[in-house]
C-alpha cells in the first residue's frame, strides 16, 4: 500500500474466442458439455494496469463463465503464465460469468480435451499479452466514479415454491410481485480512469447480475456484459469498457434463454446508463491500496470434489482514495454483499463476485436451511455452511488493512 504519489493507468484487449469444439456447458447436475455451432459475439480479454509508486496491479476481466484450479492445469502455474513480467499475486482476475462462453470450471471433462488444452495455452498467451501491452502505456490519469440503477433486469431468483425453492426461469410468467421481491441489489457502480487531458482511458460498470440471456444456446457471446463492452466502446469517448459482476448467486434477469436479443437490452441499457451520468466525484489517487489473502476450505465429502486445489479461496482488495473494491471468489449472494458494504470503512464499497478461481456457490445460512440448486451438493456448491460468513470476515479484514480514506473527502 501506497501514499503521496500519482496513479498510472494504461488498457488493453486480447481476443479469447474459443474454435467451436471447446463447447458450452449444457448440465451442470449432469457434467455435460456440447461443442458450439457459431460464434455471434467474440469473447474478450480486457486489461485495466494500476501504478502507484512501487506498486503495479493488473487487473483482468475475463468474458468466461469461471476458472478453477482443476481447469487449467494449477492454479500457480495459470497465474505465472500470464505475465512473466508482473508478479503473479498483483493479477487481478475476474469473470464476467457469461454462460455463452466455454466450459472452463471442469463440471464436466471438456478440460480433459486436446482441444481445450491447446485453447487454453493459446488464452494464456493471449491475456499475457495484453496485460505487457497495458504495462508498457502506463500514463498519469485521474479517478471519477458514480452510481446509478437499472430497473427491470434484474430479480431475486429463488422463488419458494409448494415443491420447494424454484430458479426464477421455472417460474414464468414473471409477476410484477416476483420482480419486487427482496433482496436484490439494482444499483450500478461506475469508476471512470482518465488520462491528464480528460481523455477517458476505461470505464468500469459494476452490476450484480447472472449473464443468462442466451444459456445452453449454441452460440459463443459475451451475453449481456459483451453487449455493455460493445457500445461503450463504439463511441470512442469512453474509453475501453469493462464490466465488473457483483455478488448475483442468487440474481437472475427475468428473461433466461430469452436470446440474443435480450442479452442486446440488457447490455444497451447499462451502457446507456453509464453514458448518460452526471454525477461523478473525483477519488484521491494519492491514497492507493492492494492486498490479497488466500486460505483453504474442506468440502462437503457429499459433493464430490476431486481437488482439494479448487476449494481455496483468493481474495483481494484495492483503494484510490474513497473508493474500494473488494474481489470475492466464487458466486456470493447479494446478502453477503450488503453485509461487507454496510461495515466497510470506505465511503464507496464496490463488492465483485466471480474473482480468481472459482469456489462455486456461497450460499448463506437461510438458503441451507431452504435448499434449492445453489446449496448443491454437486461440483458447482461444495462448500460447507458459514463459508459466506468466513469469506465476509476475510473480505473485511482485507478492506480494514487498506490505507483509510481522507476524512476530508
């Protein structure tokens, strides 16, 4: 952690699509894949590189489902491989958790396949790329960040049910009465990185979401988050655009498997949102924080987990100023969320799912007690009770070691 000097940022892009064959996931209950029939959209890699004084963080969004110990080979050595030049606890990877993307958490033997294991090579050199372009354009910005809301996209999706808890997409139609259920976390965060003459290098858009639009369709996309990227960038006045998921374990759109055409609103409307905002209050870079932890799990024996590698949880956090962002691993329920915003020293808490390595569902106490998919047990909820509540404590800890804001701002 680092004080009284200037931040420096810098972007790049790596393309990541996949050949057709390293396919989608089609049941995770069942471990099954299908190789895809078409790519609609790209996938991408997207690099936003940080420099205050001694220390450099690159942080890497990802258009993938997840990625776990077991599928790619180590998580270490996974790490090392994308920057040779970087040490590899100041990466920063997440997510976008986008179910148009290949399937990269070993639910089924996809991973076993010379094609995903020359697809996977090919990403890693790809994202190493990116991430010593990015380090190679470092430049003096500045740091605005905002919020706003999206309503209408968004809803609690465990609906209980006679039968039980139901996934919202079993419920249909959706009722106004299902879209006003709680909790649900609307908001939009927006972080804006600027170079000294205004020029904007990146905008962050933080959202609490699954990317569902176009599910189990044979098609490669970026869903929702890809089509947020996409205009965002055209415009060339936003610089590159990343998208940063929230704790959405538990968030669903209303329209699952809705198609391409959903996944376009969705993202168009985000987009819109962080291009029409007004309200943006300047961070102090000269306050700049990172740090990590990293601890181990035991896994429910009912759930079946072959590596013990997959069940260890990374997590990290960063500063500027008022403004924190704390990376979760696996998918977090938006109550979790809400606990670590409520007791952060930071006057802005972005709270991100989907980070590192996957660690699948953290479902809270309630949902245990009322079951449904996400408490598995199964490859993708391994994890035992109170796993939310350790990773809340950690994710605290985290923030409570950064440098504490000004009291001035």
């Amino acid at each position: 952690m680092t004080t009284l000097s200037s931040l420096s940022a810098a972007t790049a892009v790596a393309d990541i699509t996949p050949p057709l064959e390293v396919g989608l996931l089609t049941s995770a209950v069942e471990g099954a894949y299908a190789p895809f029939l078409s790519v609609r959209l790209p996938l991408k890699a997207r690099v936003l590189a940080l420099q205050h004084g001694a220390v450099t963080v690159a942080w890497v969004s990802l258009d993938l489902l997840a990625l776990n110990d077991t599928s790619v080979g180590g998580w270490e050595r996974f790490k090392r491989a994308l920057s040779p030049d970087l040490d590899p606890e100041k990466i920063i990877l997440t997510c976008t958790h986008t179910h148009s993307a290949p399937e990269s958490v070993a639910l089924s033997d996809l991973y076993r396949t010379e094609s995903y294991r020359r697809w996977l090579a090919e990403m890693e050199t790809a994202v190493s790329g990116a991430i010593r372009q990015a380090l190679a354009k470092l430049q003096p910005a500045d740091v605005f960040f905002g919020s706003g809301a999206l309503d209408g996209f968004s809803l609690q999706r465990r609906i209980p049910t006679p039968q039980g808890i139901m996934m919202s997409d079993s419920v249909q139609p959706i009722t106004p009465e299902l879209m006003a259920r709680e909790p649900v976390d609307r908001r939009v965060h927006l972080v804006r990185f600027a170079d000294r003459s205004g020029q904007v290098l990146a905008t962050v858009v933080h959202a609490v979401c699954h990317p569902v639009h176009e599910m189990c369709m044979p098609h490669i996309s970026p869903d929702f988050p890809g089509e947020l990227c996409r205009m965002l960038e055209q415009p060339g006045q936003y610089g590159m655009a990343l998208f940063l998921n929230g704790a959405a374990g538990d968030t669903n759109p209303p329209t699952v498997s809705g198609g391409p055409a959903c996944a376009q609103a969705h993202g168009q409307a985000l987009a819109r949102l962080a291009m029409d905002a007004q309200q943006w209050q300047k961070a102090d870079t000269g306050v700049f924080g990172f740090t990590r932890d990293t601890w181990s799990f035991t896994a429910r024996p009912e759930a079946g987990l072959d590596n013990s590698g997959d069940a260890v949880a990374r997590c990290s956090a960063l500063c500027i100023g008022p403004l924190a962002i704390v990376f979760l691993p696996g998918e977090p329920f938006v109550e979790t969320a809400f606990g670590i915003e409520r007791l952060s020293p930071f006057p802005c808490t972005i709270v991100a799912g989907f980070g590192e390595n996957n660690i699948g569902y953290l479902p809270t106490e309630a949902a245990f007690d009322e079951g449904g998919y996400e408490t598995g047990p199964g490859k993708w909820s391994f994890l035992p009770r109170g796993a939310d509540r350790i990773i809340q404590t950690k994710a605290l800890a985290l923030l409570n070691s950064l440098p504490a804001p000004s009291p001035t701002l």
